[in-house]
C-alpha cells in the first residue's frame, strides 16, 4: 500500500467513522479540524484529507471499529510503515502480534510477521521489539540481513 492508496482509503471511512461515532458534519469537522463544506467534500469524493487529515482520523478515532476491520488493527503499525518507509527508525516494543499478526518467518533472534488484514509485514526482535515494517517483503528480509 502507499501513502495515496491509504488517504484514499481513509477518505472512503470518514463518512462512516463519523457515523459510528454519531456526530453531524459540523461535529465530526470540528473533530478533524476541517471545515463543514471540506468534510462533505470529502464524503462525496470530491476532496480528500490528506496524509495529514487520514493520519489525524486514524489516531482520533483509533478506537473505531470501522477502521480496525479495514486496517486490522490499530492503524498506528500501518502509519509508520507509510511514515518511515525507506527510513531506520528505533521503535518501541510490541505486543508480540497475538491478535492481527501471522508469523511467517524466524530466524536467529527475530521473526517476520504479516498483517492479516493490511497484509504489510514487521520483523520483530526476540524480545517483540520492532525492527522494522514495510509493505515489501523482501525490503524487510534486506534489512534483517544486515543486521
């Protein structure tokens, strides 16, 4: 997934995380920090949030259960994935992947795991802490292999 693919996939869920947590147009722009006429925009498609916008939902709202269907999960792992792509961030441990996570691979003191939903990928450390995470596979497999 890329940056675009997912503002677009957000642009898609306002309408809905809107509704789940019931608030009017004016409430939800409000929330968002958009105007009423951006936000119904947005919800005929013919605006968008932005990276900014879609990033500012998910963290708002992630609790909503709209979005953890469509994610799988909380949208954070996914986020950063986007964010940092291409970069080496230190991240913080994790829970290990109990609930939306598959582990497809281990190797000496790490494992790389699959999203089931979002289907983007995470190494993990033997202690669950979070090397990396990308949509591409072997991005990741290239940087456990330097390690």
């Amino acid at each position: 997934m890329t940056r675009e693919e997912f503002i677009k996939q957000m642009d898609g869920q306002a309408k809905l995380v809107r509704t789940e947590y019931g608030f009017t147009q004016d409430i939800m722009a409000r929330v968002l920090g958009i105007s009423k006429k951006t936000l119904v925009e947005i919800e005929k498609g013919r605006s968008s949030l932005g990276w900014t916008g879609a990033v500012a939902l998910c963290s708002i709202f992630s609790e909503s259960q709209v979005l953890a269907g469509l994610l799988g999960g909380s949208a954070e792992d996914m986020i950063q994935a986007l964010a940092f792509q291409d970069l080496k961030p230190v991240y913080p441990k994790t829970m290990g992947g109990k609930v939306w996570w598959k582990t497809i691979e281990t190797g000496d003191g790490w494992k790389i795991q699959q999203n089931i939903i979002s289907q983007h990928y995470r190494a993990l450390d033997d202690e669950n802490g979070r090397i990396c995470s990308s949509f591409d596979l072997e991005n990741v497999r290239e940087i456990l292999s330097e390690i």
